[in-house]
C-alpha cells in the first residue's frame, strides 16, 4: 500500500504531495493538466524508462519519492536494510537524461527498483488492454486465476524447459563434435606421436647446446687439458707437482725448529695434494675428450647426433609455442582433447539419455499444468462474463479456448490461449484482438484483472496498489457509472482491510465513488507553467463533479446531479 507519493520538478509539476489511503482513491483535471505526469511519476519508481525532457525548466534535476507499507512477503527481503519497517522507493532524473535509484536510502539498480516496485504497484494504463492481445498476457491471466499451486506449477515447467534447452544445445554441440572429431582425432594423434617419440624435457636444449660446443672445440680442448697435465706432472722430467713436493720437503726438515716454516710447509704439502688431484681429473677429462691427435671418429659421430637432436627439439619449439615446456603444454592438452573426443559417443549417449529423462519430466508438468488449465479456464471465463454483466454487457459472451502448441512445449506450457468475446451473445465470437471498441476492450480487461485480483492471485496480491490510467476512455452514461462500482467492488472491504485502488479518471460517474478524490490543476499566469494537486473535501468535491460534469460552478442543476451522484454512492 502507497502512503505518500512526492513528486519535484518532474514537467510542469513543481511540488506535488499525496496522501493516498485504502480504498478506491482518484484523480482528475482538466485535459493537458498533468494527470499523466503522476502516472509517470509512479512508472519511475517501477523502474521505467524516463522521457527526454521530464525535467522541469531551470531545475537541476526531478526526484520522485514513493513510501510504502512493508508486505509480509517482502519481509527480510536482501535488497531491503534489516529492520526496515515500510519501504521507500526513489528515482533522480537530470536533465541530460541520466537517472539514479534508491531504495530506503541506499543507492540501487534500476533492476532492484523494478523488481520491488513491481511487487509493491500493479499499473494498467488506458492503452494496457493491448497487452491482452497476447497469448502469453493471457496465459498469465489464467494462470494467476489457478492461485498460487498453479503459478508454482507453471515456474516448474519453465524450469523444466529451460533445462532441457540446455541439454538440447549439449547434445547438438557433441553431436558436432563426434561428425568432426575423426579428423581431429588424426591429427591430435600425429602431434602426440610426433612429441612422444622425441621425448623433450626440459633442460635439455641447454645441456645439448654445452655438449655441442665441447665437441666442436674438441681438439682445442684436449690440447688445453694435455699442456695442463704435462705442466703439473710430465711422464719425463720434474714438474709443478714435483717441484711443489720437494719445497715442502725442505720446510718439514726444519719445521720442528720454527714455527711459521712449519704452517708454510703444511702449506706446500696441502698444494702438492690439490694439484695431484687436478692432474688425475685433467688426464680423466682428457680421456673422455680422446686424443688430440687421432683421426675423427666417435667424436664426430656424436656432434652429428647432439645436431641433429637439437634440429628436432627446434623444430618442436616452432610448431608448439616456443620453447620445451610449451611443447609438453601442447601434448598434455592433445592428450586432453583426445580423451574428451575419444568419449564423445558415450558423453552424447548420456546426454541423450538425460535428455529424453528431462523432456519426459518436463511433458508430466506441462500435462498436469494443461489439466489444471482446461479446468480452469471455464470458471474464468464464468467469472469474467459474471464481471462483465455487472459492467452493463450482460449480453456479452466470452470464453476461453485452448489448443496445443505447434511447435510442442514451451516455457509457459503446452497451450495456445484465445480468448473470444462478443459483444452481442447472438452475434459472432472474435478474437479481442478483433474488438474495434476500445470502451468494450476496457471492461473486459478491468473483468480479467478482477478476477486476477480477486484473491487468487498470490499471497501478495493484495498488497500492491492497484492504478488504472484512464481505462474508462471510449465509456459514459450508465456504463461509466458500473465501471466505478466496478472499481470500488475491486478496492473492496473497509478501513484499513480495503485493497488500495487509484484511478486517473475523466468521468463524474467514477469520480463519485471515491473514497479519496484529489484534483490536479495547471497555473498558465506563470512561466513554466506549473501544476498543483489538491486533495478534496465536502464542497470542493461538488464543484470539481460539476465541471467535470461540463457546467460552470454557478449551475445549480449541475451542482444537484452532482450531489446525486455522490448521494447515489
């Protein structure tokens, strides 16, 4: 239930302010007044869209503020601050067109404030009767009159079907995969038989590269190694060794006679070990490079190898990424992409048998929902033709016609809905869509959304506000007056237990019958213009009916239709 609306700078309205309460409140002016602008104002706070240019002249920016009653369902609600106790919806329009949502305070998205509002305002414009026009309007209608099992069932097949759209599109894609995989699956197997015969690791190339620079400088460095052995220890003669050997010998004769002779000579004995321990490595590696002097042979034949190993681990790197560890990235994933291709036929026979399972699921649902549908329908249209009796067309006749869907199951079921009327019972059924009368086309959509609101449609149903934007244009006379009754009807129960209706109205007839009657007029003396809404009282009811009514205030006749029709409510 709305509580307060405000409204700034939101056009031609300055600063408006209402205080709506249960029951059936209205609002009206003269034509170009701005009544749309509150219909407006309550579609920002829905979420919608703002028009270009809603910002009132010269302002820096329009607000509407709506503050609510708290639901029951919506009570500890994630998009509301704990504890909150009523709920305030806000929307900021500057002039270039950005917009900023609130919610209690705290900004929001536009999503937040459109999923709130939604719960918190229902809003039937005078053009909403098209909406009626289509089959999924209408199956909502009738499934909103099957109560909230239905509206669950109905959330359940669409949950169904979305899961079998999932699986359809998974069976297609591996039914893709297994017509192409033959091919992808040789290749994948060269490229892993190419790699996995050359067995890279990593480290490998820098190894071999070393390797391949020894042997290319192999006799080079044989020599080096011979020269050096020869110098420390020469199979002929004294060298460095010998030479070390013989100086520490010395020392140690009379290092028992000075002290520091003696750490000299330990000395001299540590560098004749260390250098006899050279000589044995160099004439090692000596062996293991060959002799300098002999022809080429094993070396050669090895340096061939190392080249031709490293050409192939090259050519690896340039196909597959660059370097050693790319490589065995690539046939890990060639490894990975063969086993997925190489299950293909049993990931598809799975997914087709979890599909079949789904749409079988699915079909169960949709049948139950038709079932629920078919019995349905018959006590809606009843409803609505009982509706529509009271709404001066009780000549009027309308059903309900359901037909299986073409193309099968869908997201809202396994039904085509059309809903026929005809004006005249005798006469011919068309499609509302074929209804020329947009009077006719008002009154059956304000039936349809009785019965919808008749309590049935939700646990929350009758928290909303209900708005009707004009929905009684193309009406007038005794029809106009049973169309407010009808409205009133709708509102429904007293005080605070009455469910909260405001109606944008033209007509006296509805006007009459509300329990909350605020007025909306333009100053032109002024520029901008500006607009003022005034809640009425007492006699300024009676002058506000009378010009509606067409007549000027001084006319006694018309103030005396207009008290009866206030009396006759």
């Amino acid at each position: 239930m709305l509580h307060e609306l405000r409204v700034e700078n939101l056009l031609l309205m300055q600063r408006a302010e209402l205080r709506l309460g249960p029951g059936l409140n209205v609002l009206t002016g003269e034509t170009g007044a701005g009544k749309t602008l509150l219909a407006h104002a309550l579609d920002l706070l829905l979420g919608g869209r703002a028009r270009r240019g809603i910002v009132r002249p010269g302002a820096d920016e329009a607000y509407v503020e709506g503050v609510f009653a708290l639901p029951d369902a919506l009570a500890g609600s994630e998009r509301l601050p704990s504890g909150a106790e009523e709920i305030v919806l806000a929307r900021r329009v500057w002039p270039d067109g950005r917009t900023r949502a609130y919610v209690c305070g705290r900004a929001a998205t536009q999503a937040d404030l459109r999923e709130l509002g939604e719960r918190l305002i229902s809003f039937y414009g005078q053009h909403e009767h098209r909406k009626l026009m289509l089959s999924a309007a209408q199956l909502d209608l009738l499934d909103a009159s099957g109560g909230p099992t239905q509206l669950a069932l109905r959330a359940r097949v669409r949950e169904a079907h979305e899961d079998v759209r999932e699986l359809g599109r998974r069976a297609e894609a591996l039914r893709e995969l297994a017509g192409a995989r033959d091919r992808e699956l040789d290749l994948l197997r060269f490229e892993l038989d190419e790699i996995e015969a050359a067995d890279p690791r990593e480290g490998e190339v820098a190894e071999l590269t070393a390797e391949r620079d020894r042997l290319r400088h192999q006799e080079e460095l044989a020599r080096a190694a011979s020269g050096a052995a020869e110098a420390l220890a020469p199979e002929g003669g004294s060298g460095a060794v010998e030479l070390v050997s013989g100086a520490g010998a010395q020392l140690s004769a009379v290092g028992g006679l000075d002290s520091r002779l003696r750490e000299l000579a330990d000395r001299l004995q540590a560098l004749q070990y260390e250098a006899q321990d050279v000589v044995a490595e160099l004439r090692a590696h000596l062996a293991s490079l060959g002799d300098p002097d002999a022809p080429a042979g094993d070396g050669a034949a090895r340096l061939q190898e190392v080249e031709e190993r490293l050409a192939l681990l090259a050519r690896l790197e340039r196909k597959h990424g660059g370097s050693i560890a790319d490589v065995l990235a690539h046939a890990e994933a060639c490894a990975a992409r063969r086993d997925e291709l190489a299950g293909a036929d049993d990931a598809l026979a799975e997914t087709e048998g979890t599909l079949a399972e789904a749409q079988r699921e699915r079909d169960e649902l949709a049948g139950e929902l038709g079932t629920r549908r078919r019995r349905g329908a018959p006590r809606l249209a009843a409803a609505v033709r009982e509706r529509l009796g009271e709404l001066a067309m009780a000549q009027a006749h309308f059903s309900i016609e359901l037909a299986p869907r073409p193309d099968g199951c869908g997201p809202r079921g396994a039904e085509t809905i059309e809903m026929l009327v005809a004006s005249n019972g005798a006469g011919a059924r068309a499609s509302l869509r074929e209804v020329a009368s947009g009077g006719e086309l008002s009154r059956v959509m304000l039936a349809l959304l009785s019965v919808a609101h008749g309590g049935t449609g939700g646990a929350d149903a009758r928290d909303a506000l209900l708005v009707f934007d004009e929905i009684d244009a193309g009406i007038g006379g005794h029809t106009a007056r049973a169309v407010g009754r009808h409205l009133r009807g709708l509102a429904g129960g007293d005080g605070e237990r009455a469910r909260q209706v405001l109606c944008i109205t033209h007509l006296p007839q509805v006007a009459s019958l509300a329990d909350r009657h605020f007025t909306i007029a333009k100053d032109v003396s002024v520029t901008p213009a500006t607009t003022t809404v005034t809640a009425l009282e007492g006699d300024a009811i009676v002058g506000e009916l009378v010009r509606m009514l067409g007549a000027g205030e001084d006319d006694a006749a018309a103030g005396e239709h207009a008290r009866e029709l206030l009396r006759a409510a």
